[in-house]
C-alpha cells in the first residue's frame, strides 16, 4: 500500500537530512506505529506520504514514495486527497465549519460527491466512530476525545485506504484516548484500512501496532515487529523498560502479557514497597485558593474549588477533558476569568492576589506556561526574547538566556521560536516566566510533543524547581509522568475536586489513572520502573 524506494528528504543543502535513503513498504491493512525523539524526522515522514514533502514544505525529495499506485512526486495532496487522509495534532485548528454533520460532509463535497453518497456516508461515519449524537453539535463544544474522532470521520468520509494521524491521543485524558485508539482499531480490523500513527505516548499505542518505524535521528528508520525494535532502542515505554529489568524475552506489549510472567518479579519483590518520602519540615503555604468559581457563556468551569500549594511541593491537577484544570490554573495566575473567591500568593512581596496587579506584576507572583508554550513567544529570535525577559521583569541582563542554557543547553540565539522543537519552545516559554523569580509556577500540558528521555529531563528540571523552593502545579493527562513526578494529586470533574492525596493514594485507587508498573505489580503499590529497580538493587546488596 505505502513504499519508500530510497527516499532522502533535505531541507537544506548543508543540513543533516531527516530521512536518507529510507526503504521501507507498509502493507494493506496494517496499524504502523511511527516513533523516535522529538526533531527525528517524523512528521517529515507522515507528511512524504500524501505528497505534502516536498510540494508544501519545500526542499527536495530523493527516490520515490508510492501510495496506491501514486508517486507522490507527479500527484500532489489533492490528486491524493481521495487515498490519503491526514489529521493532524490539533483537530481543531484544522476544521473549516461550525458543526459536527458539517465537518462530515466538507471533504465530500470538495470531491463533488452526489448529495445521495454524502448522506449515506455521513450516517455511516456517525455510527461506525460512536458520534452519532453528536451530530448537532457545535465543533468548538465537544471535548477533546469528541473532536479527535470528529476529525478522523472527516477524512473517513471520503473513503480514504490511508489514514495518517499524528499523536492522535496527545491531549486527551487516559479513557478518551483509549475510545480513539477503539476506533482507529475498528478501522484496520473491521474495514482493512492502513493507519500510519506517530506517537510519543507508546504505551497507550504499541499493543495494537503491527508494525513500528523508529527513527533514531540520523536519518535512518528502523523497521520491524514492534518487540523486536523495542529491544535494541533506548527509547522505550515504562512496560518495556520493566521487561528488559526482569529479563523478559520477548518484551511485553501489553499489560496483560507482562501481569501473566510477573509471577517471579513479585515473588522477588515480596511484601515490600516503595520507600516513604522523607518527612517534609514545617510546610510552608505558597498559595492558597479559596472559593474559585469560573463562568463561560452556559458552563460552570470551576464551581467553588479550594486548593492549597506548599513551597517545594509538587501537585499534579488531573481529570478528563473539559474537567476544569485550565480554567482552574488561568484563574489562579490572574490572566483568566473569575467570578467569584480570591487567591493569596505568599512571596518576597508579602500576600497578594495577583489578579488585582498589573500583569509585570502578576508574573512575579505565579508564572504560567500553557498548553501551547509558543503563545507566550511573539518575537523573531530566541534572544529576542530572552532580551525582552529581561527588560519586562527588570532583571540583570543574561538572566533569561542563563535559565535558557540550564534548561535547553545550546539553542541557537538566532534561531526564530517557531522553529523550534517542542521541547525547545517549552524550555524557552519555561525561561522566560522564572526570569521574573515567582514562588509558583504552573504549567499546562507541558509534556505534549516530548519524547521519554525529554519527559527526564523534565522531571529532572521540575524537581529542581521545588527544591530551590517553589510551588509547582502541573496539569496534565500523563500518568507516567504524575507517578515519577508528583508528590500530591489531585483530580477534577466537572469543574470540583473529587480526589486529593498522596500519588501513591490516588494513582493506585483508580484504574484509569494507574501507570503501567502499577496494573503489573498490583496489588503493591509500585509505580514506577526506576522504585523497582532501587529494591532489586537492595535485594541484592548484603545485609
């Protein structure tokens, strides 16, 4: 269905290419799981396969890709709009109409289908992807596990024999994503067709993949059974990481694979279990909230949440799409709506809310870094803004640009924002909200688009926040990364808090939010790969 002859991708001719000499074929009815670091080249190779390399990216294309017959090179994505369809990150900044039945028929009506053919398939995308009560709906109000599978059914209405989703489950909540991945399945088992899937998150994907394409970043993709090339690469998921400290051969895909050879891991692991962390001195409140309610237009956000963050603690917000959390973050940081309770801020200024402060002001109380780091970069260099840090929040010149290089060590100072890595617009966004110092710092979503050993360092980054002591709230739908993280959870739903303790409480007490050491090991309470390893560790020293 999909062939790579000998495909190089260049972008400039002194520039490493992403892909070299890349031979590869990706047979009908296949679910291919694309992976590699963050900047590896995979976007580059999801977009060779409707044509959008090189007719819209620019540069040059070496050797061939045939899709169906097609070579991309002599048909560009519109003669391949009919066999390829593509969805995107973000679902909603590619929808071009109001409502869900809309959005269904655009591509048909772009391929001059007859109206009889439209509806017909319309009602059959409504009842194959589960949304057909949703019809009505307008686009901007569905969740955003509603606006994934709306997008998929968009291009499946044209009768596509190639879908390509790039991180189709990224922001959505652990149950959201899961209904995504069931209809994506559904498609390749049920109707034959070829899903080609790039994902950071493996371990929501790799038990359903045929197939795996690794990128290593030097151009080259390595292909094969998705065990196989998990096994020799470093890149790899917490249910893999745990397989190659057991000895598994070969690795487990899936949680019930690796619970059924676990036996002699929690018979060597006994009745331990993690070690407690180290009681914490006095507790010190960085922020307190009280009564936090939010509005929009039909919707209560956040219903009168009460939340308290101590200095040098780690709190992770969790719950579904649409729970509150952004709300919830926007409101304490001042720049978003709230109708209704106060927030007190306690730093070197004394208590304050920094809703009633100017907004140079408010950064120094709490720093905010949403869902899309680069909202915060509006200039046309990295020092650019850097310099901009500086001046805004009256610190010594260097201060952002000395955060920068502790943060993402060497990025180029003339390089523009937006042609930056994920990773590198957060670590850029990240530096210029502590330049302004604030004792609370919250960040929403902020490991989309990173790889594992980026979410590492991450770790390693935010740990070194609380330690210098500040209060960090991170809002995200990872549980891997909340199990390695977080010192306290807390879970939202419908705009109020539901839960609130220990991760350790609050992870293992809920099958969706349990990392995948966890469902393994259960009933003990482990969480992460890194808790097992230190007991095997001590297992083995002598007494």
């Amino acid at each position: 269905m999909i062939t790579f002859d000998r495909v190089t991708v260049r972008y400039t001719e002194d520039g490493p290419p992403p892909l070299r000499d890349v031979t590869l074929t990706v047979e009908e009815g296949e679910l291919c799981l694309v992976a590699g670091r963050t900047g590896a080249g995979k976007s580059t190779l999801l977009r060779a396969i409707n044509g959008l390399v090189p007719h819209f990216t620019g540069g040059t294309l070496h050797g061939s890709v045939i899709v169906d017959g097609r070579d991309t090179c002599r048909h560009p994505p519109r003669d391949l709009a009919d066999v390829v369809g593509v969805v995107g990150q973000d679902p909603l900044s590619g929808f071009v109409t109001d409502t869900v039945e809309e959005e269904l028929a655009y591509g048909m009506e772009q391929l001059s289908l007859p109206p009889t053919v439209m509806r017909k398939r319309v009602e059959e995308t409504l009842d194959l992807l589960g949304i057909a009560e949703l019809r009505d709906r307008p686009l901007r109000t569905l969740s955003g596990g509603q606006q994934q599978r709306v997008a998929i059914g968009a291009v499946l209405t044209s009768h596509p024999r190639v879908l390509v989703l790039d991180e189709p489950t990224s922001a959505l909540d652990p149950t959201a994503a899961e209904d995504v991945l069931a209809a994506v399945t559904r498609l390749v088992h049920d109707l034959g067709v070829t899903v080609v899937l790039a994902e950071h998150r493996l371990e929501r994907v790799m038990q359903y993949a045929d197939r795996l394409l690794y990128l290593p970043g030097d151009g080259r993709v390595v292909n094969g059974p998705p065990a196989a090339v998990l096994a020799g690469v470093e890149l790899a998921p917490p249910l893999v990481e745990l397989g190659r400290l057991a000895g598994w051969d070969p690795l487990p895909l899936s949680v019930r694979d690796a619970r059924r050879r676990a036996a002699e891991l929690r018979g060597r692991l006994g009745e331990g279990t993690p070690p407690a962390p180290a009681p914490a001195p006095e507790p010190t409140t960085a922020l307190s909230a009280r009564k936090i309610v939010v509005r929009y237009p039909g919707t209560v956000a956040v219903a009168g949440v009460d939340l308290d963050l101590q200095v040098g603690q780690v709190v992770a917000l969790m719950g579904r799409n649409g729970s509150g959390k952004s709300s919830l973050l926007w409101a304490v940081q001042g720049s978003g709506p709230r109708q209704g309770g106060a927030v007190t801020v306690t730093g070197a200024a004394g208590a304050v809310d920094p809703k009633n402060l100017p907004a140079h002001q408010a950064r120094r109380q709490v720093g905010l870094v949403p869902q899309t780091p680069g909202d915060l970069l509006y200039l046309e260099t990295v020092d650019g803004e850097c310099h901009q840090a500086d001046q805004e929040t009256e610190a010594a010149a260097g201060t952002c640009r000395a955060l920068l290089d502790q943060l993402t060590p060497g990025l180029p100072g003339d390089r523009h924002p937006r042609d930056l890595s994920e990773g590198q617009r957060l670590g850029l966004a990240l530096a210029v909200q502590l330049t302004a110092a604030p004792p609370v710092v919250l960040l929403d979503e902020p490991t989309r688009g990173l790889d594992y050993l980026a979410k590492r360092q991450f770790v390693s980054l935010v740990r070194g926040l609380a330690a210098a002591g500040r209060g960090v709230v991170v809002a995200t739908h990872d549980v891997e990364l909340v199990a390695a993280l977080a010192d306290r959870v807390i879970v939202m739903a419908d705009g109020e808090i539901v839960a609130d303790g220990s991760t350790a409480e609050v992870m293992l007490a809920s099958p969706a939010f349990a990392p995948q050491v966890a469902k393994v090991l259960a009933p003990a309470a482990w969480l992460t790969v890194d808790q097992v390893a230190a007991a095997l560790v001590a297992e083995r020293e002598p007494a």
